[in-house]
C-alpha cells in the first residue's frame, strides 16, 4: 500500500511540475510580440492618404502609401458607407455619415475595397508600396 501512495505523490509531482513549467512558456497572452495585423484599425490623427466618401463612390478611387502609413476614410455624404476589403476580409469597417475611419497598412500589396451598402460600383484601391 505504501509503494501505491508513493507511486501516486511522484506522478502527481511530476503532473504539477510539467502544468507549471508549461504555463511558464507563455504563448502570446498579450506580451507584444504578437505580429502587426496586415491592416489595422486605428485613431485617426496624421494620415498619408484620404478619401472621400460621396453618396455612391470614393474620392480618389485610388491612393498609394508606404508600409505602416494611415489612410482616413471621411463621410460627409448624408449616407452610411462601409469600407470593406473585396477579397481576402481583412478589413470591413463602417463609415456612417459624418465620421471618419483609418487604417494602418502593414504589408506591401494592392487592397481593394468596396461600400456593402452600395455595391461594386462604389469601390476603390489601396496600394502600398515599401
């Protein structure tokens, strides 16, 4: 019975000991070093870039940034507006009337985007160069 008990105590040492040095590894849990997202929302402050939402299409349809340079989205037009990415979902953001949305790009690449509300036709591109 003894030899059972003694069994029992090393293996749940040796339990603990493996569940402490593991939680120990981490695993991002909000450490930083997490990469950058490819594109980021962000306040707005200083941006490279800005366009202009009018009732159904984007002014300039097209702009071009540097990597990690903002682009402001401004709405004026009296409607809601979204920007959100054609391909690949990175970005889906709303633009209502009377605010202003920016996003930061990380990545070199063309984005282009389109208003859910208004369709296809009311679209544009990001492209971001190094």
């Amino acid at each position: 019975m003894k030899m059972r008990s003694r069994t029992w105590l090393s293996g749940s040492a040796f339990l603990f000991l493996s569940l402490f040095l593991l939680a120990s590894c981490g695993g991002g849990g909000g450490s930083g070093n997490a990469p950058p997202s490819i594109v980021q929302g962000v306040a707005c402050g200083t941006a490279s870039a800005t366009v202009d939402a009018l009732v159904s299409s984007f002014t300039p349809t097209e702009v071009t940034i540097r990597v990690n340079q903002i682009v402001q989205w401004n709405n004026s037009s009296g409607v809601n507006h979204t920007v959100t990415r054609t391909t690949g979902g990175t970005f889906d953001v709303a633009l209502n009337n009377n605010t202003s949305v920016c996003l930061k790009f990380n990545e070199v690449g063309g984005y282009d985007y389109y208003c859910t509300i208004h369709g296809l036709t009311m679209d544009g591109l990001v492209t971001v160069i190094p």
